[in-house]
C-alpha cells in the first residue's frame, strides 16, 4: 500500500472514531462541546487540588456597634474595640475536610492581631493564632477541628491601644506550607579570646541589659505560634535601634532571652525556620555593636501550662512529675 493510500486510511479511521465516541482523537480528553459535563477535569480556582480562595466580600464586621468596618473596594478592615472582630461566617458550614490550613495575606497591618476559627461542633471547636504585622502571610493549621463544618473565621483586635488596620489580600484553605528554610549561620567577623579565663571575661562585660518580655513571650490561648509572639506581653518590636541604646549608653553585655517550645513545629523537634531566623537576627545586631551577647533559653520548663505541647513526647516541660506534660521522662 503506498504512502497516500496509508494517509488516506488514517484520516478515514480518525474521522470514524471522532463521530463514534464523541472525543478529539488527538487528545483522548472528553468532548464538552455537546454541553455534558467535563467529569474528569477540574476547574482551575477553587478546586480541591489547589487552594480554595474565599470571596472577600463575604467579610463584615461581627456585630453592628460599629466597632469595625470592611471597605469592599479597598479590603481595608479596621477595628477600635479590643477583642472585636471582622469574620467571614458559613450559615451552612463549610466543607474544608481536603484541606490542612487556612491561609490569611496582608499588607499595612499596624499592629499585630488574631487569627481564630471556629466550627459548628456543639461545644464549638476553636483554634486560633497571632498573626504578626511585620510578614505577609500566617498559616493556621486545621487540625483540632470539625473540618467538614466550618462556621467561622475571625480577624481579631488583640491589641489595647491603637485601631487595628490591616488590607487584606487573600483568605483561603490550603495543602502546601512555604518551605522552612533552615537558618545557618555563617559565622561573622568577630573574634572571640577562648584562652580568657572566666575572671577576665566577667570584668570585660561588665555592665549589662536585658532584653526581655520580647522573643521569650508565649501565650496561653493558643498552640500556634508565630513571630507575633514577640509582642504578645507588651513590648515593642525589637529594632535595631532598640539595640543600639544600650551600645550608645556604655554597656558591654546584652542577655537576649528566648523561649523555643512554643516553635517547635514536628516530632523532631524542628524550630520554626521563620522563628530562628528572627533570633538570628536580632542577635548579629548585637553581635555588630560588639556586645557580649547570653541567649538565654527562658520559660522552656515554665510551670502551670494551659495547653501541652503539640510536638512535645520526650520534652521535658518541668523536671518534676507533676508538670511533666507529653513527655516520656
């Protein structure tokens, strides 16, 4: 058979199998063109496979005392009243059971604020989280509620002074976590006498500062942790400057206390990479104004904990067996 014929006989099958079977004969894909349901196909936002973004226009405020307003056009979301909120609320509930997070992103955020969601469970499940104004993102992990009947989700005003403001960019359940970047640290330009004796070195710190309430702070209410803990008694974000006004002021040391376990984020014990790279950084400050820096490890065997440790089997929380809290000792 020659080479035409060969074509002919091909274009002649191909056609047969088009009208006969309704698909495109390249492809092998569902023909949809009849207006049948493209069954095996799934649309390209809001499909089980990716995340699922929640319209923002469903935000209002949580009660009508006006202590907080949403500007649909702007996403601008302020609030005055402390404790009060803006909420996206399901009447029906929502069906989030194929998903691990919710996902809140923002911008101009002039505090740090509260992340919580509910369900429709009878007593209502609830978690929550702080969310802090200085990245662009927070992850709330699901685990812990009713996921198949989500109620509520809630932007809280934790603060007591200032209105909360923050524009919001996107709300939405989700499978993927950014990757938790581990921090290592390269090492400075700074030199260290290891051949001091522990004498000569306590003379030359001399007078020290500490700067605490700050990457030591931990919060009650929830297991879930961010940088925001930082604020979460009071104290200021720490700058650089802050920093600096020891320096300027004549003293030699600074004592940076910091509390690990509540950024503890598997069974490995691994800490939050966003957390540790917060650490780093405030400590190469110190480093670079040429103070003697002690990180203190603070409140990692505190007393009277409110909620145990999520990731905490063999950690030990207080070395008594009274306050030994998923541990294995």
């Amino acid at each position: 058979m020659g080479d035409k014929m060969k074509k002919a006989c091909l274009l002649v099958l191909l056609t047969i199998s088009f009208f006969l079977f309704g698909c495109n004969p390249v492809s092998g894909n569902p023909d949809t063109s009849s207006g049948k349901p493209d069954t095996n196909s799934k649309p390209d936002t809001n499909s089980k496979s990716d995340d699922y973004n929640l319209i923002l226009d469903d935000l209002s405020p949580w009660n009508d005392k006006g202590e907080g307003t949403y500007n649909k056009q702007t996403h601008q979301i302020t609030i005055t009243v402390q404790y009060s909120a803006v909420q996206i609320w399901f009447n029906e509930g929502f069906d989030a059971s194929d998903y691990k997070y919710a996902k809140v992103s923002y911008e101009k955020a002039s505090q740090d604020f509260g992340l919580v969601i509910g369900d429709t469970s009878e007593p209502a499940g609830e978690i929550n989280t702080m969310c802090s104004a200085h990245v662009a993102d927070t992850y709330l992990p699901l685990e812990g509620l009713n996921k198949k009947s989500i109620r509520k989700i809630l932007i809280v005003k934790r603060g007591d002074v200032e209105d909360l403001s923050l524009v919001v960019k996107e709300i939405c359940f989700t499978n993927a976590l950014p990757e938790n970047v581990p921090v290592i640290d390269k090492g400075n330009q700074k030199s260290f006498n290891s051949t001091i004796s522990a004498i000569d070195l306590v003379k030359n710190m001399q007078a020290g500062w500490n700067l605490g309430n700050t990457l030591d702070s931990y919060a009650d209410y929830t297991e879930n942790h961010s940088i925001a803990s930082e604020t979460c008694w009071g104290e200021p974000y720490t700058t650089k400057e802050i920093i600096d006004i020891g320096k300027n002021n004549g003293f030699k040391t600074i004592r940076i206390s910091c509390t690990w376990f509540n950024h503890i984020i598997d069974d490995d014990y691994t800490i939050d990479g966003n957390w540790m790279r917060r650490v780093k950084t405030i400590v190469d400050w110190a480093i670079e104004d040429g103070y003697y820096v002690i990180l203190d490890d603070h409140h990692s065997v505190r007393e009277g904990m409110s909620k145990p440790i999520k990731y905490g089997e063999g950690y030990i929380v207080r070395n008594t067996q009274a306050y030994i809290t998923e541990s294995k000792a």
